[in-house]
C-alpha cells in the first residue's frame, strides 16, 4: 500500500511499497532506522553514523555536507533519508531517487520524524508509538534520578567549539528543563547558537558540560578561568563515543540524558567532575 511523508521542506514524498534498500545521510536518521528494528534494510550511511556497530560496515557514502552522489547512485537505494542541510540532495531527486529530508532539533522534532521514518517504512502506527513511548519512558527514568541540589543550578552546554551552545529551545536544553535545570542561554537565540564567549562569562554559569572537542579551548578563553563552574571543578567534559550519543536527537536521548545526569550528580556530591 502506498503512504505519503511529508518532510520538513513541506515535501510529499509518496512510497508506493516499503523501501527495502535506503541510505542515511544522518546519524539520527541511522539510529532512528534501527531502533525501529529495520537496520538491515540499510545499505549505505554517512561518515558519522556508527551506531549500532552493524553499521560501521556498511559503505560510506561521505557527510551530509559533502556526500558521494556517485556512490549513492550506485547502491541503488529506492529511499535517501537526509538533513535539511544535506547538499546535493536536489540533485538525488533530479536522479529520480526518493528522497526524504528530516532534521530533528528539539523533542517535538524528535517525535515528529520518528513518526515519519515509522510511516516510510510503512510500520503500523501502534508499533512505532510503542517504541517512542519506550524513549520516553527511559528518558523519564533518568531524570528522575537527578540531585535535588542540581535543580537549582544553571547550565551552559557546548555542542562544538566553535563555540556553538544548546539553548532552551534546543532538544538539550529540552531536557534540562524536564530535569528543572536552568540554562543560561535563551530560547529566543535558536536552539543551537553560536556564542559570544564573554556571553558566558557574564552569565556565570555553575556547571559546564562539553564535548572532548572542547576541551583544549576552554580554559584559553579570556575570563574563562575564572568562571564560578572552572573554579568549583564543576566541568563535565564528555568523550567522543559520549558526545556522540549526547548530542543526537534520536532513541538515544534518554542515554544522553543519563550522561548528563550522571555528570551532574556527581558535582552535586561534591566530587571533581572528569570524564
């Protein structure tokens, strides 16, 4: 039976069966494909997706910013799942290939595009709210492990060390405010935003979370090492596999979740946050 997606572009994309060889351009997409137990109908994804591990050896088909139109072609996919962000996208579609553009960036999105992906591989409705319901479960079984004392804390949260923050309105910051924890960066800059270094030293937050990417930049920001989070070690620096799984609003942010929790409990006890 035929279904039509609509993506994020507004786009109806009808899929007269259900692909059996589709290609990822994002890892959310990946791990969305997989946790809705349709991991073997991959056949190709991008450079950064490798979880679960039987997707590391599927063929790389480049980044979303740089894909291999020429390769994907090749593994003949009857499905192209991409971000919005995607280049050469139009390009796919002029090839005659369907192509789907999904970029989840908050928890509404989140559900949204597991939504989609569920009706393009033409799952029944049920099974797939089944599984989100699951996500949500665990993500709610984490939170609620959180130190009362972390409740009063505000964060900032680095996402790459450009630097680019998670604000509020981002699925991150989405979290925080589930757990009732305060973000020093406001919905109104966009979910994640480029910041201002000296934005955080007025801000002074009290705790720091960051990916390993960031790590030898913080300390060389002016100001920065006086920042009342450095200054009560109060600095949770997450490691790639860690971050990979933090900052990918997918299935696996009730295990994003967890890691932040974790990190926060820990400088709620008053020990020395490190990775």
């Amino acid at each position: 039976m035929a279904v039509t997606v609509t993506d994020d572009r507004g786009q109806a994309v009808q899929l007269t069966q259900a692909p059996q060889r589709i290609v990822s351009l994002l890892p959310s997409l990946t791990e969305t494909v997989c946790a809705l137990g349709a991991c073997q109908r991959l056949v190709g994804v991008d450079r950064y997706s490798n979880w679960p591990d039987s997707v590391k050896r599927l063929p790389s088909v480049g980044g979303g910013l740089d894909p291999s139109l020429e390769r994907i072609v090749s593994l003949k996919p009857d499905l192209v799942l991409a971000a919005g962000s995607t280049r050469g996208a139009e390009r796919l579609e002029a090839l005659g290939l369907k192509v789907l553009r999904l970029e989840p960036r908050n928890h509404a999105d989140a559900q949204r595009v597991f939504a989609a992906v569920g009706l393009a591989l033409h799952l029944p409705p049920a099974q797939t709210d089944r599984a989100w319901q699951r996500i949500q479960d665990e993500l709610n079984s984490a939170i609620e492990t959180l130190h009362p004392v972390a409740r009063s804390w505000r964060v900032y949260v680095e996402v790459s060390p450009t630097p680019y923050g998670a604000s509020e309105s981002s699925f991150i910051g989405e979290t925080l405010q589930r757990m009732g924890v305060g973000n020093i960066l406001p919905a109104a800059l966009g979910p994640f935003p480029q910041i201002n270094p000296e934005f955080v030293v007025q801000a002074q937050p009290d705790v720091i979370l960051a990916g390993d990417s960031s790590r030898a930049q913080l300390l060389q920001r002016p100001g920065w090492s006086r920042l009342k989070a450095i200054t009560h070690q109060r600095l949770c620096v997450f490691k790639p596999e860690e971050s990979d799984v933090w900052v990918r609003a997918g299935p696996r942010m009730a295990e994003g979740a967890r890691l932040m929790v974790a990190c926060l409990n820990r400088a709620a006890q008053g020990a020395q946050v490190r990775p």
